[in-house]
C-alpha cells in the first residue's frame, strides 16, 4: 500500500536510487531522503535522514536525477550541479572528490535533461547533444572514449 512522504511538498517529478530518493518541488529546490553515506542528500553532512531534507544551494530546478550513491539537477539557467559519491568522476567536475554539496558539472550549458547510473552520468542538451562522464569500463560513456574514467562529460559518438 503506497505511503504519503512525510515533510514533502509539492513534487513535480522523483527520482529514486537504490537506497535514498529525491523530489523536485514545484518551487525549484530538490527535497532528498534516505542513506546519506556519501553525501547524496546534499544537505552538507553523511547522516541519513527518514524525512526529506532540502539539497543545498538549489532553487532553479528543472529537474533531477538519482544514481549509485550520488545525484543531479538540471537548472533553469541550463546548468547542472551534482553531489554525492564521486569515485569515478560520476559528478562530471574533473575530479574523483565526493560532495556533501551540489557541484558544477563542468561545460554543461544547455542542458535539457540529466540521468544519473551506477557510476557514470548522461545528459541531453536543447541541441540534441548526448554527453555522458564518470565510469566507462564497458564503454557505457559512448564509444570512442579513450579512458576508464572521463571526470568532465565527453560527447557521445554519433551524436
């Protein structure tokens, strides 16, 4: 039987991940709850919380997306910022350094749409454009992309 979240409001849109979910509220922040072990509430700490808690710094968002550990907004002005686990470069700022607060991913302008995976991120732009960054051990980021790990998005062949 489904269960009202306690504390959220109104939601335009969720995303779940395997052990903690978040919201996009109709205001543009983003509201996550759950196992927080890598910072992937955004709140600025690694405690787990059983009610939504705001992601900090974000009141532009369009949309949101949650992975292994680690998630992502898209805002208004085209950007997106991501926090949460980074071992593999899966928040897209070129380094492999976890954050307890939203980062920028670097050269994402346009962004249309973000999807976040088991340790790697996607995104579309208004233009058509596909980039993907982080984990790419089965060439999951898009082909021709020389390494392992790609901490900045990198475009995906064919697109």
């Amino acid at each position: 039987m489904p269960v009202e979240v306690p504390g959220l409001g109104a939601a335009s849109a969720i995303a779940l991940a395997e052990d903690f979910s978040c919201a996009l509220l109709a205001d543009g922040t983003v509201d996550c709850w759950g196992n927080n072990t890598y910072g992937q509430l955004g709140n600025r700490s690694t405690a787990p919380s059983s009610v939504p808690v705001p992601v900090s710094a974000i009141t532009n968002a369009t949309g949101v997306s949650a992975g292994s550990g680690f998630a992502c907004a898209v805002l208004a002005d085209g950007t997106a910022r991501c926090w949460g686990k980074n071992d593999y470069g899966e928040l897209g700022n070129a380094t492999a350094l976890g954050s307890f607060v939203p980062v920028a991913v670097l050269g994402m302008a346009g962004t249309a749409v973000v999807s976040c995976g088991y340790d790697a991120t996607c995104a579309l732009t208004h233009d058509g454009v596909a980039v993907c960054w982080g984990y790419n051990e089965a060439s999951q980021l898009g082909g021709r992309v020389p390494y392992y790990v790609n901490p900045v998005p990198v475009t995906v062949c064919g697109f």
